[in-house]
C-alpha cells in the first residue's frame, strides 16, 4: 500500500471515493475552488491509500488558528476520513491518520481535532489513535407559537455583504477562546466546502445598528440555527423572535457545541435542550504531553470562554 496525495492520484476515484462513503459530491472544480479561497488547505490536499492504482481511502486535514490562554495555537482539523467498503478493516484508514499526524508535528502542530459520530465504527478508529472527547454537542429545539410582532424592535435582512458577519463575529468573540480567529473570507470558505449548505443567513438590526447574525438553513416550516451570534448576549433573545417574525416557522433547532451562556439565552427563547447525543468533537495531543483536562483548561471550558459552533467543523 502506498501513500499518495491528491494531485498523484486520479481525481474521478476520489470524487466516487467521498459519493460511496458521504454522499458527497466533490469534484476536481471543487477542489480547485476550496484551494483557491481556504488558506487552511496544506498543498498536498488529502492523502490516499493506493494499492495497485485503486484508491482505498483519504484522509484529509487542514491547519486552523484557534486561541488558548497561552497564545495562538495553530491545530489540524482533520477531515473526509473514509476506507471504500470492499477495502475495509486492512488498517489502510489507521495509516493514513497516522501519515497525517506525523506530517502536522514536522510543522510544529500539537494537537489535531476532529468531529464524528459515537454512534459510527470511526470512533473506534479515533480511540484507538488516542483521540479523547473534547466537548459535546448537543441539540435544541423550539415548538413555535405566533409572536406579535409589535412588541419586537429588531428586523432581520437576508441580503448583507459577508465583512457584516465578520465584523460582528470580530466583535463577539472578543476576549474569548477557541476558534475565534476566522479569516475574513469565511462564509467564502464554509460556502467552498459545501456539504453542509447555509441556505440561511442574514443580519439583525436595531435601528440602523447591526446587532447580531444567524447562519442555517431553512427547510419548509423548520429553521436550522447553526449559528446565532449577538455581541451582546442579552440581544439573543429579540433576534431569535426577529427570526420568528421573519419565516413563521414551526419549529426551529440549534446546535450547540460550547458556551453555556448562550444555550441559556436560547433556553429563555422557549428552546428545549436535549441532552443526549452521539455527537463527539475529539481531540488528540500529537505530542502526548497533556492530559485531556489541562488542554480543557488553556481553551477556557470550565469558565465559559471556549467558543466553537458547527459551523466551525470541517
Ligand atoms: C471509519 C473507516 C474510515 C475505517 O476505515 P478502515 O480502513 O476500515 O479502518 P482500519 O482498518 O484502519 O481500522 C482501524 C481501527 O478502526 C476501528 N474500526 C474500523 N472498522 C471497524 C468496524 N467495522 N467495527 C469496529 N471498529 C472498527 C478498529 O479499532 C480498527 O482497529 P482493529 O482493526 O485493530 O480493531 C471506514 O469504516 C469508513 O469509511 N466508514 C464510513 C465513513 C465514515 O464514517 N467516516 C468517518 C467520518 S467521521
């Protein structure tokens, strides 16, 4: 088995490599697109597993800036992790995650991070490597009841240029820890990669001042909050019931992934919180010189500070 990298092998077997085992569609335009605008994306793109000219898996990774405590930590999001099921169970996968942590410590990256399912064999794959459960993810929902829309003072407008969103996500994570350092061009980026569509996405205003942001999507009478930023914790409320006026919807969802602050204000919105999941968000030390709780503690989970939403996953 050798270990090739994207450009060294045939573009047409990678794109029914990721349909067969995500249903994702990623073509060699694709590709092109995500290298051209993400700045996270190594040259070598993804790494494959050959045998005999036949793809066996991929595994793709990228370095992302977060904050800790200590500094600018720059992390390896690892993503696209995938062995074709005739090729299954040869420790092809294993390699490759081991190819890609070995290529992350040469540059100098201490820990690599990944989001999967407790509930897919993979996760095996990722205790077996050393990978340990970082934070959970968790669901809300709301079963929605008509609001008078009188009582509100905050419109919601889909049509804004993507620096309002990274203003107010500039402004937000002030002071926070995590993933707090997106390029200006992340929509670009998230919209690049695709396989999770943000079909909704718009600006709150109070008067004339922005005040927060939504990204998620829309399907039918649900609306699917991803992320719900407001730089004043207290204005989350009027921007969900905004969001409410806007679409009608029946029932809406959220994410969440960290501060527990924000799932408060959600709560005082009329959401649920279901607290099971088989959601994980994994990390691994590259070095193996931390315990898990010490690395919780430089990105600041015990105090709230650690900021990261779905949208942040590769
Ligand atoms: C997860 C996946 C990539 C594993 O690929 P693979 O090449 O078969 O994995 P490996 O042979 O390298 O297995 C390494 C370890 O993973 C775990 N593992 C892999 N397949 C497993 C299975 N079917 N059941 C239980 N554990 C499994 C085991 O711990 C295994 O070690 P072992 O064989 O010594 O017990 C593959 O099953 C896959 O593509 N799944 C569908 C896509 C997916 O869910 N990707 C992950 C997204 S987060």
């Amino acid at each position: 088995m050798r270990i090739l990298e994207y450009d060294e092998v045939d573009e047409q077997q990678v794109l029914e490599l990721n349909l067969t085992c995500f249903g994702w569609f990623l073509t060699p335009k694709q590709v092109k697109t995500i290298r051209k605008v993400d700045k996270h994306v190594p040259d070598y793109f993804s790494l494959y597993a050959v045998e005999k000219e036949e793809i066996l898996s991929q595994v793709g990774v990228v370095t992302v800036d977060t904050q800790t405590k200590h500094g600018v930590e720059e992390v390896g999001h690892i993503w696209g992790v995938c062995t074709k099921p005739s090729a299954a169970r040869k420790g092809s996968a294993k390699k490759l995650m081991e190819e890609t942590h070995a290529r992350l410590l040469t540059d100098d990256i201490k820990y690599s991070f990944l989001g999967t399912g407790k509930s897919l064999v993979a996760y095996n794959l990722y205790r077996q490597l050393g990978y340990v459960d970082f934070v959970d993810l968790n669901w809300g929902m709301k079963r929605c009841k008509p609001i008078k829309q009188s009582d509100i003072d905050v419109t919601f407008a889909s049509d804004t240029k993507d620096e309002s969103f990274a203003d107010l996500f500039t402004k937000y994570s002030n002071g926070l820890l995590g993933f707090v350092h997106r390029p200006k061009n992340f929509l670009q980026v998230r919209k690049a990669w695709s396989w999770m569509p943000i079909s909704m996405s718009g600006i709150f205003r109070k008067g004339k001042k922005h005040i927060g942001y939504v990204l998620g999507s829309r399907e039918g009478k649900v609306v699917r909050i991803r992320e719900l930023c407001c730089p004043r914790i207290e204005d989350t409320k009027r921007c969900i019931e905004a969001l409410e006026i806007k679409f009608k919807p029946k029932y809406m969802t959220v994410s969440w992934m960290s501060r527990s602050c924000i799932t408060k204000e959600f709560i005082k919105s009329g959401f649920k919180r279901i607290d099971e999941s088989w959601g994980a968000f994994m990390i691994k030390d590259l070095e193996g010189k931390h315990k898990i709780d010490q690395i919780q503690s430089a990105y600041g989970i015990e105090e709230d500070k650690f900021q990261m939403t779905t949208i942040d996953e590769y």
